[in-house]
C-alpha cells in the first residue's frame, strides 16, 4: 500500500519536495516505486489465487468461517459458475481499461491526458475490474475466507487508493478533474451520464464538454 500510495501522487511529492526535485524527477522517481509495487502486487496475487494450495484453516477456525472444504457439492457448481461470469466481467472492463489508458495503466505521466473510451463512464474501471477477480477467486474456490477478505480488505484498500489517486489528479488537472468527477461514476456509469454520451456524436466530443481533450499536466 505504501509503494502504491507514492507511485500515484506524483504531484503531491513534487510540491512537498518543491526547490528540492524538479517535476520531471518525481514523475521518474514515482514510476520507479510503481515497479517495486508491481513485484509485492504480483506475489499478493500468486498467494491469493494459490490460498486453496494451503488454506489458513486455524485461521478460519477462529474467526468461525466455513471451509471451503465443507461447502456442499451441489453448490460448488453454481459457485464456479458465479465465478467464471465475474471473470468475463473482469476482463471485459479491465482490457478496455488498459487499452484506454495506454502507459498510464502502469506508469504515472508527466504529460498525460485523462483518458477516454471506458473513462467517459467511470473513473477507475481498472480497479473495478480486479475487485470483480478477486472475488471470482473466491468464488471458484468456494472459500468464504477469501470472499470475507476481499469485502473486508481488498475493497477498503482499493477505494483508499482511488481517493489518493484522484487528489492528485485534481493537483494536476485543476477544475476540469473536477468536473468530470462530478459527470462520471466511481466504480459504476451514471445514468446521466449514459444517457448524455449517446447524444454526442463521439467521445471526444464528451471529453470536449469537459475541456479536456487536449489537456496536460502542468
């Protein structure tokens, strides 16, 4: 969390080190920490998906969670079924995410731009589509402790990050980010916002009404 929480606000530790290190440079030394965030996030994930490898059963016992083990056969289907469509949901919002949101989708941007496609409608899809993972895993392996998990730590966490993410970008984009937080959805689409896009001609258009097609970081 430490790691990641410096890797997004980039604007926020130029302006606290200001005189110190040149923008360009917190911009370079962000991108530098998101890589070491990108090793510890790749090994949560292995540990996760590998949980029903060696589940945490004193654990479980204590906190008076089901096994995964004990759930009965009869749901173990329907549960793996839940799970497959969450991880077609999954990729079907995190690959347009990525695609949208190019380099950014890994590394911050000195210059970049807010993005379009799927950001026309939410601003963090990419987080929203690995809480949707997280809890396929848990699905597939019908364990209560991970979905318990997700709810309880994953999600908390995700939305600390958003936020963090989001007060730098303000830093970065000024009132225009600010405008398109109030016309776009968290997690999920607005409705007004659904409904205002099919009436323009193309997304660049929507993004034009923000006045932030051509917009940088300054």
């Amino acid at each position: 969390t430490i790691f990641y929480i410096n890797s997004i606000q980039p604007m926020l530790m130029y302006m606290n080190y200001k005189g110190l290190i040149s923008k360009t440079t917190s911009f370079k030394i962000s991108t530098f920490i998101r890589t070491i965030f990108g090793i510890f996030w790749c090994l949560t994930m292995y540990h996760f998906i590998k949980y029903q490898s060696y589940p945490m059963i004193y654990l479980e016992d204590l906190l008076y969670i089901t096994h995964s083990n004990d759930v009965p056969n009869k749901y173990q289907f329907i549960l793996k079924d839940i799970a497959y469509l969450l991880f077609l949901l999954s990729l079907l919002i995190t690959l347009p995410a990525i695609y949208d949101a190019g380099k950014e989708s890994l590394i911050p941007l000195e210059h970049g731009r807010l993005h379009q496609g799927i950001y026309n409608y939410i601003r963090h899809p990419q987080a929203f589509g690995e809480i949707l993972f997280w809890f396929g895993i848990s699905f597939y392996y019908h364990s209560p402790f991970l979905f318990l998990f997700t709810i309880y730590i994953f999600i908390p966490m995700y939305i600390y990050w958003c936020n963090k993410e989001e007060n730098d970008l303000i830093l970065r984009f000024g009132q225009q980010y600010v405008k398109y937080i109030k016309k776009t959805g968290y997690w999920i689409p607005k409705i007004s916002t659904l409904t205002k896009h099919f009436s323009y001609v193309s997304s660049s258009q929507f993004f034009d009404d923000y006045g932030m097609v051509s917009l940088q970081s300054t």
